[in-house]
C-alpha cells in the first residue's frame, strides 16, 4: 500500500513521518537466497594480519540454532567505515556469485549457521572509527522464530577495560556476552545465546 | 513424493485463534514491529530474549553506516525470476514494484532489494521443505535488484502458492514473498514479508498476525494496480518500503 503519513506517530516521532514497514521472520528456507560464496571472508586476499571470529548460535534451551543468519558490519582496520561494494559480486557469465574481488574492503559479513548452529567470519580487527572509541563489529542476528532480527555488538577481549567504562551500567556477567573469548591467536569464540542463561546483550537504537 | 506424518497432539487452529486473539490484548512494546515474544508462532518461544534490549540513545558511527552495494553486486536479469532456467516456470507471472523510502518519505536509490519465494504450487527449492507438492525445475525462487534514483525496484516473478506449515493442525501461510533490504544505516537492515491483497489465510496466521496493529499489518499488504499490469503477460503489484532506524539515521550528513 501506498504509504500515507503516520497518524498516530509512535512516541517520539514527529508527526508527519511515515510509518515504517514492519518487520516479519526470516523463515526457515532464506538459505538458497541469502547467504553467498565467500560470505564469511570479510578480510582480503592475502591480508597477513587477519582474524577469525566465530560461535554458536543458542536457544533458550541451550540447543543450537541450525537456521539462523548472522551479518557482520565494521570498519577496516584504519577505523574507516566507507566499506566498498562488491560483497556479492556477480560472474558476467553465468550470473553465478562468485563472491569480493579480495582487494577491496566491504567491511560485510553473512553466514548461515550450520547443522551445530556454528558459524565463521574471516577478518580484520577494526580499528576505532573515532578517536577514543572502542571498535567492535556491529552483529546483526536473524533465525526462523525470531519475528524481528536482534542486534549485538562483539568487542575483542583486548579492549576489555574500555568495554566496561563504555557500560559503566552493565553488570559483569551480561558485559561478558559482548566479549569474544580468545582462543589462540588470531581465532576468537562468541557465542550467541538468545534466551536464557548468559543471554547475549541485545541493542535497541534509539 | 512422500506422504506427510500427520501432526498429532499439536494445537489446533481454535487453540491458536485463542493465543492469537490474547496477544491482540497486549500490545507490543513497539506498535510497528511484532513482539519477538509470541506465543502464537511457536517456534518464538524458545529464540526470544527475556532481557529488555540496552537503549543505545546516542548510535555510534557503526550503526550509523552500513555496507553498500553497486553493479557488481547484482546481474542484470536477476530481478526476473522467471528466466534463468531452460523454461518457463508454472504459475501466474506477475510484475511487482515499489518505492524504498526512509520515515521522512526520501527515496532511498542504490538499494540492493533480495526476495525469494516458494513457486506457484507453494512448494521451496530447499530441501527442508518436504510438503507433497511439486518442485518446478524451471524456478528457484530468489532474485535481486538495485533501487534506482527514485528509489524503485522491480521483479517479475511468478505469484506463490499458500503452503502448509507445522506451527498447528492446518497451518496455512497465506501466499507471500520474503524481502531483504538494507537502507544507510545497519539500524535501517529490514526483513519482512510481502502479501497478496485480499488473501482468505489471514486471519489465521501468527506469522502476520504477530503485527497486531491493523493499521501496520495493512502496511505488508501490497496493492493490485491494473496500470503496471502489462497486455497478455502480466499483473502488476505495487509495494512500498519504509526503513525505519534511529532518528539520526535521517539527519546525519554523510
Ligand atoms: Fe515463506
């Protein structure tokens, strides 16, 4: 429908703006249009100084989360947000994905989680997108069942103590869901739990 | 083909009705958007956080950008979902087109827009869904385009069948196509739904449902418009986007 001005603005909103679309599930069958070749290789070809970061998506139950999306966006290691096209780059040919050129940065990341509820990004550590802040790469969280996608944020465990002063609020046990466990170096595990026992800080942008 | 396991013990359509018509009483923390926490549509149950999410008031330049698409990202017949394969799909073709806005009503171009679809009989190219109703080898079901300077997107497609589901007894999803879009902000990324105007199926389904405001609800309706439909090859559907975000989605310079 076309839309028409919103007449009864949720709170906050000037009067005037129109309504947005609601949000509706992604479903259980998005996997043979949304994810695509390479969509989990954020870093470029050949780039020395990459990191992996990778995880599970939970339920309430603690079970895995085989059907569920995750999307990576972030600066590049110099804090620059301009993230290049490409991500999806389409063969000539045979219409075909055929995934980033590994030159240029796209700063975007999408996997589907896998039969265990896993998934993988290869990358870079951003760098601060603003003088003094604390980098992070921005998670978005899709799943059949999940009627609205969620939004968290993985922060690298060196960069802890800046974590807590940026959430002086936050009692510790939910600040650790945003922080990455380092495993070895250069692989870094965070989890996802969407209910329940170490449930994972999830933002509303205001 | 396999015949389905009947569902045994499951709720029943009246069982769903009653949660569906108890939801309506309470309303979503946020009117536009469904509550992640609805029972109807049982599969939420266990994925919804039982925390509040943390306000962030003032985003951070992250939030603030997202990732961009071009030329490179999409080819040029991928918004016809009807070509691509060695014939030509079964089903009613149909040509579907809209707008992406922000709230302040600006066309959003560049835009890359992602569908995809169950085919004409209901049925999706993916293994998981296992409902005895024909594959069709000449139809996958997913496309893409970007929005041009006025902000629109264009498919042809073909129109999807109902299928069942197994949230109850007789869960039907009324005929629909899934969306992708993006917007300048990652707080703008959408998901939603697109429906068919004038559908039988809903007043029974959760997943629409879920929207309990009818005024929002309507908004994932698209319209029929004789006018795009084109002579002895198409009907034509129009459906507008609106991307939501954070205020400072809208005035930040960039
Ligand atoms: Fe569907």
């Amino acid at each position: 429908m076309t839309p028409q001005p919103d007449p009864h603005p949720p709170g906050g909103h000037a009067p005037g703006w129109l309504p947005p679309t609601p949000a509706q599930t992604v479903g259980p069958f998005f996997g043979y249009a949304l994810p695509f070749t390479g969509g989990g290789h954020i870093a470029g070809h050949g780039d020395p100084d990459t990191i992996t970061v990778h995880g599970r998506v939970f339920d309430g139950a603690s079970g895995p989360v085989p059907d569920a999306l995750v999307e990576i966006w972030q600066a590049d290691r110099d804090g620059c947000l301009a993230g290049a096209p490409g991500s999806l780059r389409h063969d000539q040919v045979t219409s075909e994905v055929v995934g980033r050129d590994g030159t240029a940065f796209t700063g975007f990341g999408r996997v589907p989680t896998d039969a265990d509820g896993h998934w993988a990004v290869r990358t870079v550590a951003p760098g601060p997108h603003r003088p003094g802040a604390t980098p992070y790469l921005a998670v978005a969280v899709f799943a059949r069942g999940l009627l609205r996608h969620l939004y968290t944020r993985v922060y690298l465990p060196e960069r802890a103590d800046h974590v807590r002063a940026d959430f002086p609020d936050l009692p510790a046990e939910r600040l650790d869901t945003l922080l990455a466990v380092r495993e070895r170096a250069g692989l870094y595990r965070f989890d996802i739990r969407l209910q329940g026992e170490r449930e994972t800080v999830f933002f509303d942008f205001c | 083909m396999r015949p389905p396991t009947p569902l045994t013990g499951e709720p029943t359509q009246r069982d769903i009705d009653a949660a569906m018509a108890e939801a309506d009483r309470r309303p979503p923390p946020d009117p536009d958007h469904p509550d992640r926490d609805y029972p109807p549509y049982r599969s939420s149950a266990l994925r919804h956080p039982k925390q509040a999410p943390l306000p962030v008031v003032d985003p951070e330049a992250v939030e603030l950008t997202g990732p961009v698409f071009g030329v490179t990202d999409v080819s040029a017949l991928d918004n016809d979902l009807t070509l691509g394969q060695t014939g030509e799909p079964a089903g009613q073709r149909i040509t579907i087109t809209g707008r992406v806005l922000d709230r302040t009503g600006r066309p959003l171009a560049g835009q890359l827009v992602e569908i995809w679809q169950a085919n004409a009989a209901g049925r999706y190219a993916h293994d998981l869904d296992q409902h005895p109703a024909p594959l069709d080898p000449n139809f996958t079901g997913s496309g893409r385009c970007l929005t041009d300077s006025d902000g629109e997107y264009n498919f042809t497609t073909i129109r999807p069948g109902a299928y069942p589901w197994r949230n109850h007894l007789n869960a039907w999803r009324p005929a629909h196509i899934h969306f992708s879009l993006f917007g300048t902000a990652f707080t703008q990324r959408m998901v939603t739904q697109m429906y068919f105007p004038g559908d039988p199926l809903f007043p029974y389904d959760p997943v629409l449902r879920s929207v309990t405001d009818q005024s929002a609800r309507d908004r994932l309706v698209a319209v029929y418009d004789h006018d795009l439909s084109l002579p002895e090859w198409t009907l034509g559907y129009r459906w507008d986007i609106v991307l939501g975000g954070p205020a400072r989605t809208l005035f930040e310079d960039r």
